[in-house]
C-alpha cells in the first residue's frame, strides 16, 4: 500500500513539472498555451462536479453556476473595475449561493430527481438570462469580460496560463484535504448507505448541501476564468454541452477519484481537438457519446483503474495466448 | 387583467393542446421508470427523432402528416428497443447514476446522427388542415389541435386497454409493481423491459409527429426542451405514475398557455421550472408519486 502510495505522490509530482516546463519547452507556443488554459480550466470545473458525486450526488446542469460564475464576475468587474483576479472568488460565491438553494429543493430526493432538476435548471436559466435579465446581461449577445491579465503585457497569455494552474493545482489540493478530512468519511458514508450514516450519527442533509456549495463554488469560479479568458460571456455558457464535458471528463477518467476528472479531461481534450483536426464535426460527437457509453459498460471505473484491470484480466489473456500458440 | 371566460376557455383548449405532446413524453418515461427504474434522459432526443422520421416521410411521400404517426411510432419502437438492448440492459442494477451517464452518450449520438442525416438547419412543415379553424361559441379553435388532442385520447386509451386488458400488459404491471415477484412467476422481465422502452419511445415517437403537425420547428438539437418540461410533469405527478403524467402534463399546457397570456412568452419556458419548484417544496413525492424507499 505505502509503495502505491508513492508511485501515485511521484506520478503527481511528474505530472506538475511536466504541466510547469511544457509551455517553456514549447518556446510560449501560443496554440499550445490556449489548449492548456481550457484543459486546466476545465480541471477544475469537472474535479467540482465530480467532488459533488463523493456525497452520492450527481448534477445534469452544472452549466448553471459555470455560468453564473462567469456572469456574476464579469458584471462586477465592470462595473467596479477590480482586477478578475478578485471577482472570480465573488462570482464563485454567487454560484455557491444558487447552489445552496437548488440543494435546499432536491437534497432530501433521489438522484433522478436532482439529475433532473438540475438539467431543467440549466435549461431554463438560459432563457431567463438570454431575454428576461437583456438589461444587464446584453441578451444573445452577451457582454465584453475583462482580461485576466491585459493583453498589452507582453506573453500575458503565459501568466494567465501558470496563475490559472496555480488555482487549479489549490483547488485540488483543498479537495484532497476535505475528502481526507472527517467531513470525507461523512460524504462516503451517505454515499453507501444514507440510513446507516444516519444512524451513525452524520446528518446527511447538511453533508450534502455542504457538498452542492463546494462543488458549485468551483464549478463557478472555473466559470469566471473560462470568461475572462476568453473575453467574453453570451448565454450559451449554459449549454447542456457545458454541462455535460464535466461529467464525460470524470467518467471517462475515474468517478470518484481525485486523478480521475483530471486524466479524463486532458485524454478527452486531446482526443476532441485530434477528432477536430481530422474534420469531424458531427462526428467527433459521436464517437465521445459511443466512448462515453463503452466507458460505463465495460469500464466503469474509468482509465484511472484501466492498469488494474489489465493487472487483473491479464493471466487470462496470457493462457489464451498460449493456447493459440501451442494449436 | 380582466380575462373574458371565452377567452378562459380558449386558453385552455391551448393548454390542452400543448400538454398533449408533453403527456406523451412523460407517460412514456414512467412507463419506462415503472419497469426498469431507468430514467431515459434522452427521451426529448427520441422524440427529435420521431420529427425528423415524420418529415422525412411527409417529404418523401406527401402523406398527410397525420397518417405519418404509422410510419414514427413503428421505427421510434425498433430504435427504442436496440437502445434498451444495447445501451441500458448491460447497466441495470449497477450503479445509481450509471443510466444517467448512459444517456448523455446516447444524447450526443442522437443529435449528431440527426445532424449529419438532416443537417442542423431549422425545418418546419404545413399542416394540411392548417387555415381550417372551428368554432365553438365565440372560440376558434385550429382543427389541428382538436385531431391532435383527439389523437392523444386514442393513443393513452390504447395504451390504458393494453395495460389493463391485455395478459402482456398484465405482466408489464406486474414487473412494475415488484420485479423480484414478477420474474418468480415466470414473467421474462427483460422482455418486460424491452417492451416498456419500446413503447416509451414509440410515445415520443408520436410525440414527436405531433410536434411537427403542429407547425413548430425543429432542429437537432431542440430535445432537450421538451424532455425538461417532461421531466418536470414526471416530478409533478410523481415519478412512475402515469395517470400523474396526464395530470402534471395538463396542468403544465395550461399553465404555459396562461403565462403567455399574462406576462409574457419569455416566460412560458420558465413557468414549468417555477411549478416543478413549488411541488417539490409541498410534496416532495409528486401529487401521485409513490412514497420513496
């Protein structure tokens, strides 16, 4: 165990030298720095959704406090003129806020009932910000979002890019410290058997809201950097797409699993901007939703535990080979 | 606002209009969540596809649109039960969100499938019957939505004697009401399954051609909509019931048509959402949900 233990503490140790030299070794590639900003964004939005589902909850709309993330921080920013380096943090909180009250509806129910308000919450919020709120958030056109940091700086895009892994690699790190934490043990308690933690003693009702917060906190300040780097919010940051990468990104990669979220995004990315470069549109769908359902099917762990399974089935492997060599 | 009764009444015909399609959708997803306990969160795609197969016959052949609903709920059946067979079957009794996951891939092949056979472009057809208007009173009333609401009765009084009146439907009710039991008495509950999925998809296929009829347009991506305002009906009436479908889905086509009226179409979208809310806080199980486990 203390062996997997370090393999797994070398591994992240790697991974993060490799995420820190790449754009240097690269020479500040502006392509490749764009890819990184969205896949490590991105990071952060599915670890959020996926911190939701240690609790036994799962979320069809996390679009919702992505965008309201990216809204919220957006108007602020402009109309107080504070750096977006303070206003994510505020329009995380909005998010957390939404949360908290979509998760005082729907804690108390089963997950199809929260899969399913949720997805409608997405849906709808969408309508409202595109025509009820046109005012203030400019309709289907959206509003201008101010950089991160100016694009006059010269190579802003590479601060963006390591101030952005910064966030990410805390945000991990604080979800690592929770799931360790006693508050952890409480989330997978309900998780197995809600009747038991109860008899236990842990209130799940509090457990899984503080979960829904967490998780769309995040998931709204994952929001907030996505806008302002792009430079712009229009309402189709609540699209059911946007809903849906964070749950591809952690299914694919290991649900439940710190690594994960992590390792499906940045697999699922490449493949999508591959498939792209290849000239699939509709395509490239396709084959996310095939994988997506091969994934469920027939490795329900995701690629997180793909060595593990390969470790396991590979003895059988092994005699069949044997069998067709000695015929 | 000082609303005349005639012009209560035809609000209502609207309402009824509108909550057809929805009842469809909804009862097709209880009837699937009675059997299974499967949530199929691509059924707005099934029935995007149910359009798409109407419009391409109606182009194909110029069949009036109506006689098309032998062609849509015949292939939406066969569709419905390859999914089951391929998609959900492996899944069943694994984990809790598995079938929502499920879903979302079988959302993205839908739409993209659609999209490369039908392009994404927004279509719309005519209704043969479209200037023709009746008049009840001081209402006009569209002909289409009076066949529509009529065609809606025959199918859910079909599917009420198949279930009631039939030995198959009897074994469906069974499964639904305890699949342990249901498989000891010899009852094949995967067939059960299958058949519950087929049937669910064959609704939305029939949804779906009356979505068409009715002269609203239609892309690939529009499923998800509709599928909210089914899911809401769902929660509303209570999960797995499906004289709380026809309920929920009344109250939802009514209660559209009356925002439209009062304060404004942006809102129509929203008004389900706000009803699915208030439900929720008051009874949490749906007006007729069975009470949870």
């Amino acid at each position: 165990m203390m062996e997997k233990n370090r393999v797994v503490l070398y591994l992240t140790i790697a991974a993060l030298v490799c995420a820190v030299l790449f754009p240097l070794v690269t020479g500040l590639n502006v392509y490749y720095l764009t890819v990184l900003i969205i896949m490590v964004i991105f990071i952060i939005f599915a670890s959020a959704w996926n911190f939701l589902t240690y609790s036994g909850q799962g979320s069809l709309g996390h679009a919702a406090f992505f965008g309201i993330g990216g809204y919220i921080s957006t108007l602020i920013a402009v109309k107080s003129g504070l750096t977006p380096y303070l206003t994510i943090f505020i329009g995380g909180a909005a998010a957390a806020a939404v949360g908290l009250f979509i998760g005082i509806i729907c804690v108390r129910m089963k997950e199809w009932f929260l899969a399913m308000v949720t997805f409608g919450f997405a849906v709808i919020i969408q309508v409202l910000v595109a025509s009820q709120f046109s005012s203030v958030t400019g309709g289907w056109d959206g509003v201008a979002a101010p950089p991160l940091i100016s694009n006059t700086v010269p190579n802003y895009l590479v601060y963006e890019y390591y101030s952005i892994l910064l966030i990410a690699v805390m945000v991990i790190l604080l979800f690592r410290t929770i799931l360790n934490s006693k508050i952890g043990l409480a989330f997978s308690a309900i998780r197995e058997n809600e009747l038991e933690a109860r008899a236990a003693g842990i209130d799940p009702v509090r457990y899984k809201l503080l979960a829904f917060m967490v998780s769309a906190y995040f998931a709204g300040l994952a929001g907030a950097l996505e806008i302002h780097y792009l430079g712009y919010v229009t309402p189709e940051i609540f699209g059911v797409d946007i809903s849906f990468w964070p749950i591809i990104y952690s299914i694919s990669g290991g649900l439940g699993t710190l690594a994960g979220p992590i390792i499906g995004t940045i697999v699922i990315t490449l493949l999508w901007d591959g498939l792209q470069s290849l000239g699939l549109t509709y395509g490239r769908f396709i084959i996310i939703g095939v994988i997506l359902v091969l994934v469920v099917i027939f490795l329900p762990r995701g690629l997180v535990s793909l060595p593990e399974e390969i470790k396991k089935r590979a003895p059988k492997w092994k005699v069949r080979f044997n069998k067709l060599l000695s015929k | 606002m000082d609303i005349g009764l005639d012009i209560f009444l035809q609000v209502m015909v609207w309402g009824l209009y509108a909550g057809c399609i929805y009842i469809l959708l909804a009862t097709g997803l209880n009837l699937i969540f009675g059997v299974m306990k499967v949530v199929n969160f691509a059924h707005g795609q099934l029935l995007m596809i149910g359009a798409y197969v109407t419009f391409s016959f109606f182009v194909l052949t110029g069949f009036n649109p109506y006689v098309l609903l032998a062609a849509s709920i015949p292939i939406l059946i066969v569709i419905g039960v390859s999914i089951e067979r391929l998609c959900f079957r492996p899944i069943l009794g694994t984990g809790k969100l598995n079938e929502i996951f499920i879903s979302i891939g079988l959302i993205y092949i839908l739409e993209n499938v659609a999209a490369m056979i039908w392009s994404d472009e927004w279509k719309v057809i005519q209704s043969p019957f479209e200037a023709i208007t009746v008049t009840i009173g001081s209402m006009k009333i569209p002909v289409d939505y009076l066949i529509i609401i009529v065609t809606t009765v025959v199918i859910l009084v079909g599917l009420y004697l198949f279930l009631k009146k039939s030995r198959l439907g009897l074994a469906v009710r069974a499964t639904s009401q305890n699949r342990k039991a249901a498989m000891l008495v010899g009852i094949n509950v995967e067939r059960m399954d299958m058949l519950s999925f087929g049937i669910g998809a064959g609704l939305a296929g029939a949804a779906g051609t009356l979505w068409v009829v009715s002269g609203q347009v239609f892309n690939p991506y529009m499923g998800s909509v509709p599928a909210v305002k089914a899911f809401a009906i769902v929660i509303i009436g209570g999960l797995g019931s499906i004289p709380g479908a026809i309920i929920g889905g009344l109250i939802l086509g009514i209660a559209e048509n009356f925002t439209v009226f009062t304060i404004g179409g942006a809102w129509k979208d929203a008004v389900a959402f706000l009803i699915l809310i208030i439900v929720l806080i008051i009874k949490p199980t749906g007006l007729f949900g069975e009470e949870a486990e």
